[in-house]
C-alpha cells in the first residue's frame, strides 16, 4: 500500500532521490548474496589477483623503456636486448595466469550474481502472489512487473560487471598510487592536486545522475503500464478507435524516459570531458616536470626507468579515476533499483503456506454466519460499503445476493474469500471464527465461478486441473462432462490439448464460462461462490451454463451473485441488499408479495 502510495509520489513531483532508506535496502539485498559468500569470496581472490597482474604492468614497461644501453648516449634509446628478453620472458609467463584469473573472476561473479538475482525473483514472486487484494488495488500491473524484471536486470548488470569493474579500478589506483609515491613524492603530489576538484565534480554529479536515472526508471515503468493496460484491452482500443489517444500517452512516455536519459547522457558527456581534460593537462605537467627531474641524473632527480613508470603509472591511474564516475553512477541507480524490488519483498503478505500444495480434502459443511460485519476497502476508506451487516446461510443452501450496484454483493464474495480483513464484526464457517483456520486451507473448501471469467494461456486441459492439480485425466473429463463443455471441447482438432490463448481469448464467452465451471466441478467444493456467472452470455449459451451451475450447486453452500432475477428464483433464500446493509429477505414468492418492496420493484422492471 505505502509502495504504490509513493510511486505515485515519485512520478507526480517527477523527481526522485534516493534516500537513507536506499542504502539500508541495499543492504538488506546482501541477505540473497549470502548463501555463495563462499564462492563470491574466491571471486574477490581471483579480482585481486587479476587486477594485481594489471597493476605491475607498468612496472615491467618501465624497465623496457627505460632500461640503460650498452653504451653511455646522450640520446634516449631504446632497451638493450638482454634487458628485453628477460622482462618479456615475465609477461610471457603472467600474462596468461591474468587471463585465467579473469575467467574465474568473471564465472564466480556470475554465478553468484544469476544464482542471488534467482533467487530474489523467486521470493518476489512469492511476496506477490501472498500479498492481500488491497495491494493489488492500489498498484499498477504493469509497473509491479517491470519492478521484477527491469530492476532485477539492472541490479544484475551491476553485480556481474560494475561492482568488479568498480573494485578493479580501485585497487589499480591504490596501488599506482603507492608506487609512484615511492618513485617520486613531488610528482605524486602535483597529481593528486586535481584529485579534488575531480573528486567534488564526481559528488555533485552523482547526486544530479541518481534523480534522472531515477526518474528514467519511473518512466520507464508508466510506459510499461500503458502499453499492458493497451494490450489486455485492445478489443475496447479497437471497437472505440482509441489507437490515436494510447499511441499518444505511450508516446509521451517513451519521449519523458528519452528526455531524462538523454539528459544524463548530456551531463555525463559534459563530465567526462571535464575530467579528461583535467587529467591530460595534469599528464602534460607532470611529463614536463619529470623530464627536468631525469635530466638532473639519478642522484638529484630520478632514473629514466622509474620516470617512464610514473608516466604509465599516471596514465592507467588517469583512465582509471576517470572511469570511476561514470561506474559509481551505475552502482548507485541498481542501489536505486534494488530498493523498489525490496519493497515489493518486504510489503506486508497474507499468512499462507505456499510450502507445499493444499490437501484440498473437505472439512467444512458450508455454514456461513456474518456478524455485524463492517468493511471499507482500504484503497477508500472514507466509503462504508458493508454497515453492521447480520447474515446466516445454512450449509447446503443456495442464496442469492440481489441489489443495486454498489450495495456490496461483491464484497460479500471478497470477504467469504478473506481476500481483506473486516473493520468490524466476525465471519464465521460452522461456527467457527474465519481467523482460526489457516488461510489457504479455508480458501481450498471454496470455488469461485465469476463473471469475467480468465483463463490461463496454456491447454483446456491445464485450465480445467487448475481446481485440481492432482487430479486424472478421467477426473478432468468428467468434469468437463458435467459442466457442459464436453461436446465442445471434442469439435476441436486437439480436444482437451487446445490452447485457448492468452486470457482465453481463442474461446467464447460461454465456452470460457463452461471451463470455469468444469474446474470448480473438479475442486468439489463445500462453499460456491458465483458472481454474475451467466450474465454476459448469450441465450444458448445461458441454458448450458445454467445446467451446468445447477449440477454444481446441488448439495452444496451457494452464493449467488445476480442481477438477473431469473437466474434466482429457485434460489432457498434471496437477500436483498441496499447501500451495504440486508433491506429484505426471503424466497421469491416472499419478497414478490412485499408491497412497495425492493425486490417487488426490481421484479416488475425486470419481468413486465
């Protein structure tokens, strides 16, 4: 709830910086890299090692290009021979051991890396599926999703590549910086002056980069819930021809995350220029002034030697700080990254074992009693939808829930599925409390029939044993059977192995409908809940489906939800309800004869 509370923060004041908070969640990301500390910790050595062999190479240079001629030259020659071979015979030998300690670097970090990023998707995902409906209401599919796919991307980009990279150049400029102290304080000296202004550059611009990389992550996420949501609806964006007004709110998307990347790009190509130039001049100087130091000699200056080391020293530490800008950019939008997915994982979920599968075996007869329960959804409170609302529904029999929109019929379903917890009030299922059941458990005695009904995008099959994992093949045909979708389900080519398409849609409404039933048939519940199950079908289709539901219904708790009053009539009682509370109640006959009744007026609008 606070998530998509403050996203929406974030986007409305379009900037966003990370926070205290950032870093601690980053933190908290070192609890999935834990479990291979182990073998991370041999990827550290192998960095080490690598980045040690990349440190000396200057050092063995140096002794080439600066090694004494045979011959005493006023000129500056070249190494002799014997020199050369010896030094060359070293970089032949550590040359390849850098290359098979940068192997394993790379394959420990990725292993540590894929295996810590795996891992949190897994308990990203399992956060999610637990979290209760009132998160769902309050936060966009679609940027949930490029949550756990975008930022898990970026966080692994950085702990394959950037993190290493980030340490490497780290080490190389340490021990550079060392070496060259010993070779010649003074020159040291002179190139540490511009590591401060460098330094501060590198602050200020850090902190510009993390609010536009940000803000290009925000972005990014909105035009990925614009084009879900123009994706899932795209037989309403046809039928009304809203192509126009969705390419322009996506457009508009897509141009803010390129305005704020190119921005970045702006002013970290104006900072790398800036420190290139700082750090060439600093190269420049300090070349002039070492070339008057080697002309002093060995015993008032410094060795030719050691002055083309410094020079080699001074230019891979000038690559080297140069880059680290830009890498610690990088490492601070994954820490930017990271705090988005940690909270989505440590949001607030429903008490439920997803350990292992429920055992689905019956244990309640279906007696249903709501007292003086009060509920507003939590995404509204100031709107009471249910006001000390008294019901009890004996097991076995069938009541129908009728009433205006936005009397509550719905949430009465919602809350028999304990999809939100009440303001007041108790449920209780034979007599007992609702909270005294364990959650998953409670919810596998119920099957819910609704009126949209989604399907999974795999096989008939597949769809109907959702109700059933376990069950056979001759469990899910029967079923199919009974709910009516057995004659239909044989036309088709594959049978039972057709792929009905993502959400269904290589089926009709009433073929949907009839696979909804079938699964609910197979789960053999001892509560149904159907929420206006036959309402958008057609007539032929309406008769399968009531056949069908009549043959699910029988000896059963049934809660039907309807503003069809025929599809309610034969219906042990009907619940009339208005503006959250129980107005009447009774058979049809009953509340028929009420004069001046609600549903006396409903019957006449509806049956005249």
């Amino acid at each position: 709830m606070a998530f998509g509370k403050n996203r929406v923060q974030s986007k409305k004041n379009g900037k966003v910086s990370l926070t205290k908070n950032s870093y601690t969640q980053a933190k908290n990301f070192l609890s999935y890299v834990k479990p291979y500390s182990g073998i991370y910790f041999l990827g550290f050595i192998f960095l080490l090692l690598s980045s040690g062999v990349s440190a000396s190479l200057p050092i063995f240079l140096g002794q080439i290009l600066g090694a004494e001629a045979t011959e005493f030259s006023s000129e500056w020659e070249f190494a002799s021979s014997n020199n050369i071979y010896g030094v060359l015979t070293i970089l032949a030998l550590i040359l390849p051991l850098q290359a098979l300690f940068s192997f394993f670097r790379i394959i420990t970090f990725h292993y540590v890396t894929h295996s810590a990023i795996k891992d949190m998707r897994q308990n990203a995902f399992s956060v999610l599926i637990k979290s209760p409906m009132a998160y769902f209401d309050t936060s966009k599919t679609g940027e949930t999703i490029s949550r756990i796919s975008n930022d898990t991307e970026q966080i692994q980009e950085t702990l394959t590549t950037t993190i290493a990279e980030f340490l490497r150049q780290i080490i190389i400029v340490a021990v550079g910086l060392i070496y060259i102290f010993i070779i010649s304080p003074k020159l040291v000296l002179i190139m540490l002056a511009v590591i401060p202004v460098a330094a501060i550059t590198a602050v200020l611009f850090g902190k510009f980069i993390k609010k536009l990389s940000r803000s290009a992550q925000n972005e990014t996420a909105t035009s990925n819930h614009i084009l879900e949501e123009a994706l899932v609806g795209i037989k309403n964006l046809k039928a009304y021809t809203n192509e126009f007004i969705e390419l322009s709110k996506y457009s508009k998307a897509v141009q803010k995350v390129k305005g704020y990347n190119m921005k970045a790009a702006l002013w970290r190509g104006m900072f790398v220029a800036f420190i290139v130039t700082i750090m060439v001049g600093a190269i420049v100087f300090i070349i002039w002034q070492g070339i008057e130091m080697v002309q002093l000699g060995p015993s008032e200056g410094i060795h030719k030697k050691e002055f083309f080391q410094f020079i080699l020293f001074t230019v891979m530490l000038g690559t080297s700080i140069g880059s680290l800008p830009d890498l610690f950019a990088k490492i601070q939008k994954a820490i930017g990254a990271t705090e988005n997915v940690m909270e989505i994982i440590q949001q607030e979920t429903e008490d439920i074992d997803i350990s292992q599968p429920v055992s689905g075996d019956k244990f309640l007869k279906g007696a249903i009693d709501f007292k003086n329960v009060r509920f507003a959804y939590p995404s509204r409170k100031e709107i009471q939808i249910l006001e000390d609302l008294n019901l009890q529904i004996k097991a076995g029999e069938q009541v129908a829930l009728v009433g205006p929109s936005g009397s509550g019929k719905s949430t009465i379903a919602s809350l028999l599925l304990q999809f939100y917890a009440l303001d007041g009030g108790t449920i209780t299922f034979d007599g007992i409390d609702a909270s005294s059941y364990a959650l998953n458990e409670l919810r596998s005695q119920m099957a819910f029939v609704p009126q949209e009904v989604i399907l999974l995008g795999g096989s008939i099959e597949e769809n109907i044993r959702y109700g059933k994992p376990t069950a056979s093949y001759e469990e899910v045909k029967e079923a199919a059977r009974k709910a009516n979708a057995l004659s239909f389900i044989e036309e088709f080519p594959d049978k039972f192995k057709t792929i009905v398409g993502d959400r269904g849609i290589q089926l009709s409404g009433g073929q949907r409908q009839r696979i909804a039933i079938a699964r609910a048939i197979l789960r053999d519940p001892s509560i149904l809940i159907l929420d206006e199950a036959t309402s958008a079908l057609d007539s032929e289709s309406e008769v399968a489906v009531q056949d069908a539901l009549s043959k699910l219904m029988h000896g059963r708790t049934s809660i039907i939800i309807a503003h069809r009053l025929s599809t309610v009539k034969k219906a042990d009682a009907i619940v009339v309800l208005e503006k959250g509370q129980i107005v009447e109640q009774g058979t049809h006959d009953e509340l028929t004869a009420i004069h001046n009744g609600v549903y006396q007026k409903l019957s006449q609008l509806q049956f005249s």
